[in-house]
C-alpha cells in the first residue's frame, strides 16, 4: 500500500492488531476506560466477533450515558440528481441511464410543506457533483427556503471552497456531510473515474474548510466495502479526532452507508455483512463514545431495530431518494439507492417506543444561531 | 531633589540621572526595573533620562514567588 | 531520541519547573534550585527595599547555571496590573517567559479567569511566552490556547494548600484537547503527585511551596527531580490499559442469529 496518507491519518501501525487473535486484550478493549486507536483495532478484527453481545451491551451502556434513550430522526431531501461523476458504484453517475431532475423554488417548496408536515425538522438536502443546475447559489437558495419550515438543515453534496460553505452558513445551514468514500487512495482512484471527485485530497480536506466557513457539524462515513473495511474503520477513526483536536466547538457525526452485497449491479470487493457492520458500529461507539452514529433506511427494518440505542443515535426516517419523492405529483426520476426500510414515521417511531426510545426530531434551533467564529491564531 | 521613590520621600543628591539614583541606592547596574511616573525607563536610557523634582520613581528587583 | 520540552525555539531538558518563594534563605534555595535540575525558576517583582538588599535575588541566581528566569505577576490585581508587571518583569529578566498569575482573594489564591484572558491576549500579542495560572477549566483553556499562549497551567488544588490533584479529571480533559503543553502549578505536595501528574500526560510541573516548606527542601528538590523523570518515563512507555467494569443485562444480539 503507498503510504501517501498523511500522518494524522495514517493507521498503518496498528493495522496488525487488526488480526490479533489474543481474547483477553479484545475483551479488556470492550471495556477500557480510555480507548484509543489501538483498543479500536482489536474490536474491528475478526476474532473480536466472538464478543459481540457484550460489544452490543457496552455500546448501549454508552449511547444511554451520551445519548439517553433517544433517537434524533431526520429524512434525507434530493434536490438535484444532475451529476457529471463517474462513480463505479452510483446508479446516477453520469454515463447511466437515469431520469435527471432539479427542484425549482414551488416543487422546493411543496416537498418542503410534505416533510413539515410530517413532523420532520431536520433535513439533508442532497445533489450530485458540482453541476450549473445545482451550483452554490441554487443551493443557497435552497437553504433560505428550507429553514423557513425547517429547524436544521444541512447538506450532503461536492466539496467546496471556503467561501462558499461560508455563504451556505450565512444562509443558515448547520452542518455539511461528506463521505471520503474510501480512505484508500488507490482504491479511491478505481473508483472515481473522471471528474472533480477524483481529487481525493481536495475531498479529505473539505470538512475543514466548511467548519472554517462557519458551519457548526460535519458528517463523516466511508462507504463499507468498496475497500478493506477494517482499514476504513481506523482512518475514519483517525479523521474524526483529527478534526475533534483542531475544532473544538464544532460538532462530528459518522454515518455507516454500506454497499450491500446481495442488491444491485455493483458487487463490493470487501463485502461487509450484518454481523460486520453490527461490531464495527459498536466498536466505534466504544471508542468515540460522544460522537453520534447515524444509521439510514439503506439497511433493513431488522437491522435498524437491532442497531438503535447500540450505539446508533440518529436515524433516517421514512425517506424517499428520488428527487421530488416527498410529493405525490412530480414526474419521476431515478433513486440514487434502494431503500430498504419503508415505515413511515409513525410505525417507525412505534417500533422504537417498543424498544424504550424516544424519537426526537427538533435538537436545535437556529433562530438565535449565527456561524462559527475560529479565532485566528497568532503566530507560533 | 525631592522625588518620591517607591512611594516614600527620598531626596536625590545625586546628578538627576536614573542611573546616579541607583547608584545612591548602591543598587548594581542590571538588577532592577525602574518605572518613572508610570512609564518603565529601558536600561539603556538609565544614564540620559533625568529625573525632575516631586517625580515618582518606582525601583523594582526580583524576590522569591512561586 | 531526545525528550524535549520546547516553546517556539527554547528548550528544557528538565520537566520541573521551581518557584523561589518561600524558603528559609537565599542558600537554602539555591541549593534546592541545584538539587532539582531545574531549568525554569519562577521569580515575583517587589520595589526594592534599601533597608532588606538581601531581598534581592538577582545576583544568586545568575550564578546559576542554565537557568531561564519566568517572572510571575503575583500582586497584580487585574489584567492592566499584571500586564505592567509582565513589562516590568521582562526588563529585568531578559527572557520572553512570563507566569501570568491574577489572584484578587488573598485567601485562596484562585486565580481569576477573565482578569487571567484579558491579559493573556495583550501579552500574547506583546511577543511574551504567556504561561497563565488557570482553574483547571478545559473551555478556558482552550481559548487561552486560541488567542497564543504557549502553555496553559491548571491548578491541582489551591496554592500553597499541599491538597494534590483534586482537579484530576478536569486536568486529564485539558491534556486530552491542548495542543499545547499542560503543566500543573499549585497544590503538589508530594513528589508522587508530580509523577501521576506526569504519567497523565502533563508536559511538565512546576513546584514551589512542596520544596520550600520541606524539612529538607534540598533533598525533596532531588526527589522531585526523579519522581518528574519516572513519571515522564512511565508515560512515554504506555501504562497498562485500564478497565471498567462489565454490568450485563438481557441479550442484544439476538437479531443478528439470521444473518450469519
């Protein structure tokens, strides 16, 4: 493997206790008081399957001390699936056969109405790569609409400049999700064939700019199976405390899209199952015990009810990734994946009381909020 | 002269400079901080900066502090 | 491999930092100064007393040798006193490092967090090497980082109180979010304090009145001296992990049996 990961990064020295087989250091990482990478590394080997339920108890044991016995919910809002990218694993990459379609102001407006009404308060709005139907502007536009109904919006789109989140901040957006995908660069590079996306440097370093430009929480993930999981798991780890140790007041959040193995056209190399990403959600929740953990309707009804409270704070609820889903009466467009969990919000928050959470929809608001300030330096 | 110097009278009978006042007060060259009404006089200006009647001077030196 | 304490382009082998107040006399405290390897002494600034020049401290402690002189801006009573007195102290000491300490209560001696971020800043911005005297407050400390102090110094209890590490867990979340060096000042007693305080992560430790106020201040120097080196040791080799208990309850898992 080329080792052209920066060192902040770069987990290289403790990928071979990732196929460490010594139970008892496994087991004492379950509950180690102060875990670290190293504590990380055991839980995401193979043998530490073997602890599964107690992984499973001590990630509920921690969700409820940070979390409390709560779900936050949030649906997921495509704005635009224009996108000139060549992912290898994306139904609306550029050279597939898709039905393309952008929300203009009044069909903005009425998916808007359909999630509020809902009782939807946190939003995603998402679009492909950086296209002129979907640029910067079309998306400050969409934010200003967004918030008159909605108390948090935040978005899941291209990297992009400082000044540009910083005009998405001003417009009262709170957050930026970005998925580097894969931490392996040359994975990374098979994967991304042409375009923008291939710069995997200008993507890593994306959140940053964005919390320098005021946003107040990014969202990190990378997608499970495109590369050696395990590897994903500790750079994932790496890059969230990296930002944690040099933006103090901004908020972190890691979401688990993963390729499933039995659906589509695309086959993951490294397919990651149930079980895997069942232990990989709870070792990260042991090991970064106040960062949320988000979870979407990508993954089954099954899976979800497992999963939340064991470490998964956040949800995705009742979404819909076709642009204009929410609404009965815009013409169809292609989904960007297959969604897997369809309950509407009552029956989800329903399955979820059954387990003693509660379902939360309004954390925040923005009404008294204004972007973040990170002092300059001086000199060092 | 008359000046008050660490916030007790002290007459000066030295040539008014800061320099000939520390000597009057046999204080070896390096070791102190002087301040003159409010304002800290740098060393190399202790031999040219004169002091004039009823001026404060403040004379400071290291003690123990934690 | 060397183990180097370092602020911008200054070095220190040694990880103890000593305060020269309160000792019996000036030999006794040079010759805790010696015993202790110290390479940072703190020093307060007093007006000169022609009736008590040996008071003075000055020429003893240039005869020492690689010692870095820190005047503190113990007195000072808010930001524009402590700021003067960090001019003042810098005059006389030749050396960038100030101890930026405001404490209005002379009965507790706690240090005053706004005063303490007021002057921090326009020290900062003075070129000074700001070390602030802090409660062991990590919001606080980090917006001292912010604005470029080269250090931050949390208090393990209240000066001169001898009570240890009551602020522990606040002090172990300062390590873990500074970017800069953390060292405890105030409330060490013992030489195994500083050795936990070191094995935590501190970057060093600065000891005053646990020296001063020993039977034999001289032989607690040397004592201090080792115990901030095995700490330091102890830390560099990664102690044991430490572990919580399990409390179990019914299983979680169960929905997992159809998947693999």
């Amino acid at each position: 493997m080329i080792n052209s990961l920066p060192d902040w990064l770069d987990p290289y020295k403790w990928m071979h206790l990732t196929e460490s087989s010594d139970l008892n250091a496994i087991e004492a990482a379950i509950y180690s008081k102060n875990p670290t990478i190293r504590e990380l590394a055991l839980l995401l080997s193979p043998s530490a399957k073997t602890f599964i339920e107690p992984m499973a108890q001590r990630a509920k044991y921690l969700t409820q001390r940070y979390f409390g016995k709560t779900i936050s919910l949030y649906s997921p809002l495509y704005l635009s699936n224009y996108c000139n990218g060549g992912c290898v694993y994306c139904g609306i990459a550029a050279d597939r056969r898709a039905d393309r379609l952008v929300l203009n102001n009044k069909q903005l407006s009425k998916e808007i109405e359909e999630l509020s009404a809902s009782g939807i308060d946190e939003i995603v709005l998402l679009t492909g790569e950086r296209m002129p139907e979907a640029d910067v502007d079309y998306l400050e536009n969409a934010i200003k609409l967004s918030s008159k109904k909605i108390s948090s919006i935040n978005i899941e789109v291209f990297p992009m400049l400082e000044n540009e989140y910083r005009i998405l901040a001003n417009a009262g957006c709170t957050g930026v999700t970005l998925y580097q995908e894969t931490y392996d660069p040359i994975v990374y590079e098979k994967m991304h064939r042409w375009g923008d996306k291939r710069d995997f440097y200008n993507r890593l370093h994306a959140p940053e700019r964005a919390l320098k430009g005021g946003l107040r929480t990014i969202g990190l993930g990378a997608l499970l199976g495109l590369a050696n999981p395990v590897f994903d798991m500790l750079c994932l780890y790496n890059h969230a405390n990296y930002i944690l140790k040099n933006f103090w007041q901004s908020g972190i959040s890691i979401s688990f899209p993963r390729i499933k193995p039995q659906l589509g056209e695309f086959r993951a190399n490294f397919p990651v199952n149930e079980l895997m990403l069942s232990q990989y959600i709870f070792a990260l929740r042991i090991c970064l015990p106040t960062v949320p953990l988000l979870l979407s309707t990508r993954e089954s009804a099954t899976i979800r009810d497992g999963l939340a409270g064991l470490g998964i704070s956040k949800m995705s609820v009742a979404s819909k990734t076709t642009v204009g889903g929410y609404s009965s009466n815009i013409e169809k467009s292609t989904e960007q994946f297959e969604i897997s969990d369809n309950r509407d919000i009552k029956m989800f928050c329903n399955a979820l009381r059954r387990k003693n959470l509660e379902a939360v929809f309004k954390n925040y608001d923005s009404i008294y909020r204004e972007p973040v300030l990170y002092e300059k330096k001086s000199k060092k | 002269m008359k000046i008050k110097l660490n916030g007790e009278n002290h007459n000066h009978s030295g040539n008014g400079s800061i320099k000939s006042l520390l000597d009057e007060l046999k204080l070896n060259k390096d070791h102190a901080a002087v301040m003159l009404n409010g304002k800290i006089v740098p060393q190399e200006n202790w031999k040219t900066q004169m002091i004039n009647e009823n001026d404060e001077v403040e004379v400071l030196v290291f003690v123990g502090g934690g | 491999m060397s183990d180097i304490l370092s602020f911008d382009d200054i070095s220190f082998k040694s990880r103890l930092l000593v305060g020269t107040g309160k000792f019996s006399s000036i030999k006794t405290m040079i010759s805790s100064i010696k015993a202790s390897k110290t390479e940072l002494v703190t020093v307060a600034l007093k007006r000169f007393n022609k009736a008590k020049t040996e008071d003075d401290l000055y020429g003893p402690l240039l005869e020492l040798e690689n010692i870095t002189l820190m005047p503190n801006t113990s007195g000072a009573m808010n930001a524009k006193e402590a700021i003067r007195a960090a001019l003042l102290g810098r005059e006389l000491s030749k050396s960038r490092f100030v101890k930026l300490e405001i404490h209005p209560n002379p009965h507790h001696l706690l240090p005053d967090p706004i005063e303490t971020y007021e002057a921090a800043v326009e020290l900062a911005k003075q070129d000074f090497l700001v070390l602030p005297y802090i409660p062991a407050d990590p919001v606080l400390a980090k917006r001292l980082e912010d604005i470029g102090c080269a250090a931050v110094m949390p208090l393990g209890a209240p000066i001169g109180s001898g009570q240890g590490l009551t602020t522990k867990e606040m002090i172990q979340i300062i390590i873990k979010e500074s970017n800069i060096p953390v060292i405890v000042d105030a409330g060490i007693r013992s030489p195994s304090e500083a050795a936990q305080s070191m094995e935590m992560g501190c970057e060093a430790v600065l000891i005053n009145s646990a020296i001063a106020a020993a039977e034999n201040p001289t032989k607690m120097a040397d004592a201090f001296q080792q115990s901030v080196k095995a700490g330091r040791l102890a830390f560099k080799a990664g102690l044991m992990p430490s572990t919580e208990t399990a409390i179990a309850s019914s299983p979680l898992t169960s929905f997992l049996s159809s998947y693999d």
